[in-house]
C-alpha cells in the first residue's frame, strides 16, 4: 500500500474541500473533519481503521 499517496490524495481532498466550502458547500465542513481524522489515522499508524472505513475499490488505486 503507498500510504504517502494516499496521504497526499487526502491532503488535496482537504484543499478542495475548503475551497467548496468558501463556495457554499453545506457538506464541506464534514467531509473536511472525515478527512482529517483519515489523516491522524495515518500518521498514527492506524491502517486497520482505514481500511475499515472504505470500501476495497477505494484503495485499489493505492496498491504497490
């Protein structure tokens, strides 16, 4: 798994995010926090919980 591009992909999702929400977006707060409790998941290490999270065609994209 390339976690550092995962991390990456999350990281520009946060970005976009709070661009949608400057736009009005009424989920973009909530999909902001979602993605930074992904973030704090990997950078704890917390893999097991990821995965948990997603459904398997969400990581195919991130297989080595």
């Amino acid at each position: 798994m390339d976690w550092n591009a995962y991390k990456c992909s999350v990281e520009q999702s946060i970005s976009n995010e709070t661009i949608w929400g400057m736009g009005g977006s009424e989920f973009a707060d909530e999909n902001i926090e979602n993605l930074k409790d992904d973030l704090n998941l990997i950078n704890d290490g917390e893999y097991e919980e990821l995965f948990s999270k997603y459904d398997v065609d969400v990581w195919e994209d991130y297989l080595k």
